[in-house]
C-alpha cells in the first residue's frame, strides 16, 4: 500500500487506522458505503478516502458503485488462517479457566446428527463427581447442551424428528413441541440450564459457542451432580457460562453484531 504523503503518519498509525475501516465490515453490514465508514471510524474525510482508495488498488477492498466489500486479495489471505484453527485447542484454556471459577466439570461438545459429543474436558477436582470423557456420545433431545444446540443449529431438527427420543427419566423431554419451547428459552436466555433429563443425579448449564462466520461451532457448558448444584445456583452459573462461551467464541474470531 502506499504511503500517506505529508501526512507525517508512522505505519503502525496507519496500520491501525486500515484496521479500523476493517472493522466496519461485518458479516451483518458487508457493503457500507465511503460516508458510512467515515462515520464509523471517526477519521477525517480526506484520510478515509485516501486509505479507502489505497486499499482497493492493493486488493484489500473492492468496489462496487458507491459501496464497498472485503477484497478477494484480503479473502484468499485469510483462508490459510481459518484452515488452520483447531477448535479444541483455542477452547481448552476457556474450559479450564470456567471449571477454576466454578468448580465444576466443564466440557465442549460438537453435533453430530441427533447425538453430541464430549470432544473436550476440563474435569472437576470435586471428589464427588460425574465422569464426563472425551468421546461420550449422549443424546440431543436429553440435557441442556441439545438445547442450545436445537436453538442454534437449524440443521439439528432433521435427525432429531427421525430418531427415538427415548426417556431417560421423568424429566427427559417427550415431544418435539416441547423442545422447541426449551430451544427458544435457550436462544432469547443465552444460555440453558437441565436437571436430571438424562440421569436424574445430573444437571448441565449450557452456552453456545460460534465461529468466525457466524455459525454454531459447538456448545460449552458445565456437568455436576445435582447433590451440589440445584435449579438455585441457575441465575450465578448461567451468566458464567454464557461469559466463557462468549470468550471462546472470540477465540474462534467470532464478531458479535450486537455487541
């Protein structure tokens, strides 16, 4: 890119003022026009324009009429970056840092059909405890991960309707109205929270986790025997959960257009 004349701008000035017209790309606004990114970024008129123009000849941004998008150069950049995440790894730390907080076992599950699975784990130092492994396969319709995933994941109904939706215990749901009821709890709350659906001496706090396109990625929560953990707990461990699941999620370069 070229350098801005007389500006007297060192490069890493101008490196974050490129950042910050980045930023104003976002997968909810992808298009905004030359006014709209001065507005957002705050910087002088003459400046943007001339960063804005610079940044389209070096293929950072393309235009199109009087709007502008991400660059194809910028695109083909990124891909080695994103091929290269291991969601385990960048998780695992968030994982151990809420079973610290919390004292609880914390765990990440990934879908697969009408299952989920337990693909990492930070285990409680508690001496009682449930066991919860990395491979354990447990039902989607049973426990509050399912929940955030049914909420989340527009593609997990399918194999849902298609299976059994065995019960477990009195508590395990029975019907697809009343999951959907739950998932929606799940989506307007951020988080969920289930007692004894899957054995009646286990509840789970649960949070979605998304990734840098904006999809579900895989749910984190929290496992404990319900002898020390009741329904009362609910209202401290969920905004917690929902926290770390945030975090992981920024790990994973995930942008929150509300936020």
């Amino acid at each position: 890119m070229t350098s801005e004349q007389g500006s007297g701008s060192s490069p890493l000035l101008v490196l974050h003022k490129v950042a910050e017209i980045l930023d104003c790309f976002t997968i909810a606004e992808p298009e905004p026009t030359l006014q709209q990114i001065i507005r957002r970024t705050g910087l002088p008129s003459s400046t943007c324009q001339r960063l804005v123009q610079n940044m389209v000849r070096e293929g950072f941004l393309d235009r199109e009429g009087d709007r502008y998008r991400i660059g194809i150069g910028m695109v083909r950049w990124a891909a080695p970056g994103t091929l290269g995440l291991d969601l385990v790894k960048l998780v695992k730390p968030v994982l151990q840092q809420l079973r610290d907080e919390t004292g609880e076992s914390a765990c990440l599950y990934v879908r697969d059909g009408a299952f989920r699975t337990v693909v990492a784990v930070a285990e409680t130092r508690h001496v009682v405890m449930r066991p919860f492994m990395v491979g354990m396969v447990m039902p989607l319709h049973a426990g509050a991960p399912g929940k955030i995933f049914l909420a989340h994941d527009p593609d997990a109904w399918s194999p849902l309707s298609e299976s059994e939706m065995s019960r477990y215990t009195p508590a395990t749901p029975g019907t697809l109205e009343l999951l959907r009821q739950q998932a929606q709890a799940a989506r307007e709350q951020g988080y969920y929270a289930a007692f004894g659906e899957r054995n009646e001496d286990v509840g789970s706090v649960s949070a979605p986790v998304f990734d840098h396109t904006g999809r579900l990625a895989g749910v984190l929560g929290l496992g404990f025997p319900t002898q020390r953990i009741t329904p009362a707990d609910v209202p401290r461990l969920g905004p917690i959960v929902a926290r770390a699941a945030a975090a992981a999620s920024k790990a994973l370069a995930y942008q929150d257009v509300k936020a």
